[in-house]
C-alpha cells in the first residue's frame, strides 16, 4: 500500500495526552488521522470527528497490524499506566504494556512506517540517584546502571531498548521521549490513575464545596516533582518525531515544586486553606525527581513555555466544572 505523508496513527488516542495530540494533528492539518484506543469510545477522554476513530486491543499483534497499515507516523502512547498509587499497586499490569509497545514496533516495521515516536517515561530512571527531596536535576545518562521503579519503570527502559535495536536491525526510524508528569484538563482526576496536580485539584475542591476544610496529602508532602503542562507536551512530542536526535531525551519542566508547594498553589487558586492531614503509609514514589533539560536545549532549543501556576488554574477549572457537572471520571 502507498502510505500518505499525511497519515498518521496516534496509538493511545483515547487516553489523555493521546486526545489532546489528535486535536492538534487536526488542527495542524493532516488529512489522515487515525486513532485506536482498546476502551470503548464512549469511554475515550475526548473523540474527534474527522478521524477515523477505533477501538481495538493493541496488545494484540494482528490488531496493531490493522492499525499501522498504510500509516506513514506513528505516535505510540498506549499503556496501562496511571498516577503513583496505581503504578505501585499493579506493576504486573504495567509490564504487561511490553505486549503493546512490542507488537506495536513490530506491526510498524511490517507496515514500512517510516517513523515511529515512543513515549517512555522519567520512571525509567536509577532509583539511588532520586531518593534526595533536595534531587539533583535527572540526566540521560542515568538511566544506567539501571535501577528503574519497578513494574512501569522497567517497561519502559526494556522499550526503549527495543526502539533503539529495531531503529538499528530494521531501519524503522524510532524517536524516543522520557516525558515527566503531563499534566492539564481532559485527563483522569479521580479513581486511582490519576496524578498528583489531578488528585491535588480534585481534593481541594471537594474540601472547598463540602465546607469540611481538609486534605488528605500522600507521603510528607516534601518530595519534590516537577510538572509539564499538556501544551508543552504536544509542542516536544511532535518536535521529537519530526527531528534526527535518535537517543532518549528528557521532556518535562525543570521548575521544580514540593507536593506541599503544590497544594499551597491550588489552595491559592481556589481561595481556601485547608488542615493538613498526611497519610505516611500511601503510595509517595520517589523522594526527589526534576528533569535536565540541558540536553533538550542544546538539541532543539526547547524549553516549556507555561508555568506551573498557569496550567494548574486550567486544570483546576476543568476539574471544577467537571466535579460540579457530575461528570464521571475516565
């Protein structure tokens, strides 16, 4: 089959960075955008006309065949992943993303996809270089020795490695971006997947509305993380597959928050104050992780643009309108 420069397969399109890259390959104007996510649309974090939307099991290697066919893109975001409690408590799960990612590589190479973007994650990192709140910024480079969180972590470096080796058996053009925490609205806030800046909102909303002026807070709330808003996000994960920079590159913000200073913000944009309550035993991750971006600036002059106060008040008043509409979480 001849493959249109204009086609383009966003695998994981019914997730939450997933939708919003389908919206901005739109709006970019390409005419061939398919989208397949395993839920059922009704389901999907956001559904677009004009695309040719499918909801199919890509774990399965004959349906990532289907999905990679004709496809000259592809932007392979599926996995089963969620915020720190759901990564700590299903790690068999999350591995179980190698079947997507693998089949995926495989059906794109079959297809004659001439580039293929994976997103890997900041997890992949050595677990020794972030137990520090007061972290020194993550480099590439250390990523090895590998000591990865385990479960999700371990995916996702064992991904990269496959990325790297059928870039260099097969000639299927692989790019590669360890993304740290993507935050922004039309994402999961409630459940058990959704992550910190998500959960934070959600908390202080329903402690605002309630009149009960409490949060619950996960850990002591001094580790410390960076945050990258969903716009930042699109802008590098098109900048990564569009460009020649073959090895894995951080993507995230350097401006580095407590989890306490994150709910001091969100306090400060619902106007409230709330009693600290902190749950030492629930899921926290790791004490320290912030991004490196010397490398990212040196390749592509890149750097992300919105500020952890202004995506958290857009997060904030999608949740707020979503809490008071009664809208149920994805």
């Amino acid at each position: 089959m001849s493959i249109s420069h204009d086609s383009v397969l966003v695998a994981g399109g019914g997730g939450f960075i997933g939708g919003h890259l389908v919206a901005d390959l739109k709006a970019l104007g390409y005419k061939k955008i398919r989208s397949v996510d395993r839920r059922p649309l009704e389901e999907w974090y956001q559904v677009h006309d004009g695309v040719e939307n499918i909801s199919a099991d890509l774990t399965l290697l004959d349906k990532c065949h289907q999905a990679a066919d004709g496809m000259h893109h592809i932007y392979m975001l599926a996995a089963d992943m969620g915020g720190m409690g759901f990564i700590e408590n299903n790690k068999a799960l999350c591995m179980l993303s190698v079947l997507t990612s693998t089949h995926m590589l495989m059906a794109a190479r079959d297809a004659g996809t001439e580039r293929l973007f994976y997103s890997s994650s900041a997890c992949v990192y050595n677990a020794d270089k972030q137990r520090d709140a007061n972290v020194t910024p993550l480099r590439e480079a250390d990523a090895y020795p590998a000591m990865p969180e385990d479960g999700y972590g371990w995916e996702k470096l064992f991904s990269e490695r496959m990325c790297r080796h059928f870039r260099e058996d097969f000639g299927l053009q692989t790019r590669v971006a360890r993304y740290h925490n993507v935050y922004g609205p039309h994402g999961t806030w409630d459940g058990g997947r959704e992550k910190a800046p998500a959960a934070v909102c959600r908390k202080v909303i329903q402690a605002k509305l309630s009149g009960k002026h409490e949060i619950e807070i996960w850990g002591d709330g001094l580790q410390t993380r960076s945050f990258m808003y969903i716009d930042d996000c699109l802008k590098g994960t098109r900048m990564f597959l569009e460009n020649d920079v073959i090895e894995p590159l951080n993507l995230g913000s350097d401006e580095i928050v407590t989890i306490n200073g994150l709910v001091d913000i969100v306090e400060d944009i619902a106007g409230v104050k709330l009693k600290r309550n902190y749950n030492l035993s629930a899921p926290k991750g790791v004490n320290g992780r912030n991004s490196d971006n010397t490398l990212i600036k040196e390749h592509f002059n890149w750097a992300p643009e919105v500020k952890l106060r202004d995506g958290l008040e857009k997060t904030y008043a999608w949740i707020y309108d979503e809490i008071i509409s009664g809208a149920k979480t994805k």
